[in-house]
C-alpha cells in the first residue's frame, strides 16, 4: 500500500463537526492510500477527498466515510442504510474485470480488493434502487459492474488531462444531455466547463445505462441507470478545488436534496 510518508488517515479528511449536525446521511465510498502511493497521487486523494466531504457537510448531510483499502471489511448493511451514496475516485479498474488481458499504458494505483468492494456497493445500490452517484473511477465502475467496458488509455487525450509537464487537471468543456439527471440538475446549460485529469473511459457503454454528457471528441463523460430512478455517474471531478465553486455547491447540493427526498419518504 502506501508509502508511509504518505499515508491518508480518515481525520485527515473529514471536516470539522458542524454546529448543528445534518439531517441526512451520506455514505462516501472512497480510496485513501493506493499501493505505491507517491507524493502526487497522496495530495490529489487528501484534496479531492477534503473537498468532497466539505461540500456535502456544508450542503446540510452527515458523513458516512468509508476507506475501500482499509484492511477492514466495510459495514455493507450501513452503506446501503444511508440517505444517498457518494463513490469517490481514485486508482485505475483492474483490467481483467471488462475483458482486457493485454498491458495497460500509463496504468496506476491498481488495488484489486478497492475494485471488489466498490463493485460490490454498486451492484447493492442498484439492486435496491438507491440514490447514487459515482465520480471518475467511480462511473467507470459503475459501467463495469453493469456489464459494460472501459478504454484502457485514451489516445489521444489531450482533451481530458495535461502532458508535457503540464499539471494532470485541465478545464475541459463537455456537452450535456438535458434529458438526464446531470442536465435536469444543471437545468438551462448545454455545456459545463469541468476539470478533468483521466487517461481511461468508458468504452461499451452498458445495456442498463445510458450516456448523458459527452465530450467534444464523443468520449462519454457521463451515464445513469435506465430503469433505476437515481443511479449516474460524471467522469469529471466537481470535488476539484480548482473548478467552479458554483458548479460544486449546484452538484453536491443536489445530491443532499435527493438523500432528502429519500429519507422523507422512508
């Protein structure tokens, strides 16, 4: 795992307790320390992960944070009894999982056991119509645990994360589909400038999703589940601290909205 220097603990990354506590849970289904964790990757998790977690505390929620590589098995029954459900970025998708067997360019932070249990979320989540939203490696996953495939390196993918020496996050513009819950929450916008930093997407596109945001060269930047009521996934990043503030509150509070609306009718 991690390289001791380092290693994300959860109180790293949880906010301070709020002055009155939310009304709602959010379970958060993240990574916090990758095999071979360096420098970059450590301050990427740390910020992502702080600003996720800020922005659903700040939209009314209490957190729910889990560490898919922690030794300890997460609590799936507690995961499942949340108001709505966050699975986070991180690390690439082993291959092996949607059918590619040959070496993966540029392929990092592999943890097969992370796979399995966020896999594991997805597929629960599904099967009992529960409010969720997958980022990044998450919406990958949600393609894959629904039969779906990845592309295993983009190329050319200069639209989607910086080269050269140029930091790995870029503002990227990608089209919305209206009809879609991402459109409905963005209501009145064709397009959202998004920060994006992947060299992997979604390939195949599953039987049980559909795409609802595309990027400028067709590279699918988001899907939600056909037959389920709020189960999507953006493979940008509105927990980057360097994208629109506005954007973030607009995401986040949307999903505190709908944990809302789920526990209002409990």
């Amino acid at each position: 795992m991690a390289d001791g220097q380092y290693v994300i603990h959860l109180s790293d990354v949880l906010p301070e307790p709020p002055e009155t506590p939310g009304d709602v849970e959010v379970a958060v289904v993240g990574q916090l320390n990758l095999p071979d964790q360096g420098a970059e990757t450590y301050e990427l998790l740390l910020r992502f992960t702080k600003v996720a977690l800020q922005a659903i505390q700040d939209a009314g929620a209490r957190i729910r944070f889990i560490d898919v590589t922690d030794d300890a098995e997460p609590d799936y029954a507690a995961i499942q009894a949340a108001d709505a459900i966050v699975v986070l970025g991180g690390g690439d998708v082993e291959s092996s999982l949607y059918g590619h067997h040959d070496e993966v360019p540029n392929e990092y932070g592999v943890d097969p056991r992370s796979d399995e249990r966020q896999i594991r979320v997805i597929r629960e989540a599904i099967d009992q119509d529960a409010a969720l939203v997958a980022i990044c490696r998450g919406s990958q996953l949600l393609n894959v645990a629904s039969g779906g495939t990845l592309i295993p390196d983009l190329v050319p993918s200069e639209l989607h994360r910086g080269s050269g020496g140029d930091p790995i996050f870029k503002d990227e513009e990608i089209n919305l589909v209206a009809d879609s819950i991402i459109g409905r929450i963005f209501e009145g916008r064709e397009q959202l400038v998004v920060r994006s930093g992947h060299h992997q997407a979604v390939g195949e596109v599953a039987p049980s999703l559909r795409v609802t945001a595309v990027a400028h060269d067709g590279i699918v930047e988001g899907t939600q589940h056909t037959d389920r009521e709020w189960v999507w996934g953006v493979q940008w990043h509105p927990e980057d601290s360097d994208g629109s503030a506005d954007d973030r509150r607009v995401f986040f509070a949307a999903v505190v909205a709908e944990a809302r609306r789920r526990a209002a009718r409990r």
